[in-house]
C-alpha cells in the first residue's frame, strides 16, 4: 500500500523523521483532520457572547431606503466567504454570487424588475398577495436597485457540471443556500451594512443580464449599502419565544 495514504494527511504535512514513527491511521481517519479551532469559553463568557448577539441581531432591519455612499469591496467580499462557510448538502457548496456595482447592469437589472412588478401589482391571481403586502408599503417602483452601491445577486445550483460536461447532482440546495444567505445577511449587518432581501415577481431575467447558465436559479437579490439619512423602516412585530419554540427537557433527578 502507499505508505502516504496509509498516514493521517495531516501528519504527512509536518513529517519530521523516519515515516516507521508516526502512527498508522484508519482509512477513516487518514479523512479527518483534528477540530483545532474550536474554543471552550467559560459558562458565564458563553451566556454573555449569546446575549450580546442576540442583542445585535435584534438591531438588524430590512431596509428599503437606501443611500448612494459608496461600500468598501473589502467588506462585501469578506462577508460573501463567511456566507460560503456554510455548510451544504454533502458539502456541494451550491451558490453561486454575483456582485454587482456597474450602474448600467443596475440600470438594466431594475429595468426588468419593475416591467415584473408590474405585472404582480396588477395581476387579478395576485390581489389576495398585494393585499397582505399593503403593511410593509411596497409599490412595483424599485429605486433602491439603482441607487444602493451593490446588488449581491445570489444563484442556486441546482447540480453543477465539471469541465467534461459531467453532471453531479446537488442535495438540499434550497437549505444550504438559505443557510448561506442567512450567514451573508448576518456578516454585512454586523459589518455596519444595512441589507434588503429583494425576490423580483419573476427572476429568471438575472441569469441573461448576468450571464449565469441555466442550471442556476436566481435566488434572490440582497440590496446592499448604508441607509438613507433619514431612512424609515416599517412598524412590526416579532413574535414571542413561547410562539416558537417548544422545549422537551429531561426532568430533573
Ligand atoms: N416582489 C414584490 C412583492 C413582495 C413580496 C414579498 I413575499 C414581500 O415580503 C415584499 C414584497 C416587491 O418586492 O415589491
């Protein structure tokens, strides 16, 4: 057998002296490599670092009123890897984001946009939708596509395709990238951004504007940038823990 894969790869990396000393590994461990990342923080840190993003993320608001201040590529860049950290259907990591800041392809992305609106405004099978709409105060009028300095377009892959034309399936595609624009959404807002989750009544014009193939789905368009000077957000609610979550608890002894 070759004696490198017979090793735990991350061994062979730091080999230093004869191979007959380091131990042999399984075939299942010759896969892993050790968890050396992970930090045990005391209890009472734990509760506090908890509390301490509960308390920003409560802070976090979709906005639709946005400002044309220009955003450091570094940042947006920054928080798109953290966003492709998460973790994926057998590991397929099947998103794809397109980062736009190109006035013209803003131009063009919100031309289509409203032509779709529109049509989902005035639309006689979508009354009952626009009506359950009326409280957040949207109209088919998207300035924000123009104005906000990025538009993170995301795509789903629904499989992918190596360079000979071979197909690979892809598991829970909509799970991982909900998971991770969840995490994109997170990063920007605690980077200081503000964002919108914008769904066009139809998306499919995003893959011939930003020529992504047609295994790829739009996902949705995460509106980017700072909030306008004087920005309003609508009034709502969150619901209550006891509404949404349900605990099993192991009774004490
Ligand atoms: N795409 C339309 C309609 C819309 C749909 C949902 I669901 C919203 O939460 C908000 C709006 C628009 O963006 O105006």
């Amino acid at each position: 057998m070759d004696v490198d894969a017979y090793l735990c790869r991350d061994r062979v990396s730091v080999l230093i002296g004869p191979i007959s000393e380091y131990k042999e590994c399984t075939m299942k461990d010759s896969n892993t490599v050790s968890l050396k990342d992970f930090v045990q923080y005391p209890e009472t840190d734990m509760i506090q670092r908890s509390a301490q993003f509960l308390r920003s993320m409560a802070a976090r608001r979709t906005v639709r009123d946005f400002s044309d201040k220009p955003v450091n590529r570094e940042i947006i860049e920054n928080c798109i890897k953290a966003a492709a950290t998460a973790p994926s259907g057998a590991n397929c990591q099947p998103w794809h984001f397109s980062v736009v800041s190109d006035q013209t392809v803003k131009t063009r992305i919100r031309r289509e946009a409203e032509k779709a609106e529109a049509r989902f405004y005035a639309g006689t099978s979508t009354q009952k939708w626009v009506k359950d709409l009326e409280h957040l105060g949207t109209t088919p009028s998207k300035p924000f596509l123009e104005k906000a300095p990025y538009l993170i377009v995301i795509f789903s892959q629904l499989c992918s395709y190596s360079e000979n034309g071979q197909k690979t399936a892809h598991y829970y595609v909509t799970e991982s990238v909900g998971i991770a624009t969840g995490i994109l959404i997170s990063a920007l807002h605690l980077s200081g951004l503000v964002t919108l989750t914008y769904t066009p009544a139809s998306m499919r014009f995003l893959n011939r504007i930003l020529d992504r193939p047609s295994h790829e789905k739009p996902f949705l368009i995460l509106v980017t940038g700072y909030p306008e000077k004087d920005a309003r957000v609508p009034m709502i609610s969150k619901k209550a823990p006891q509404d949404y979550i349900t605990v099993f608890e192991s009774n004490p002894a």
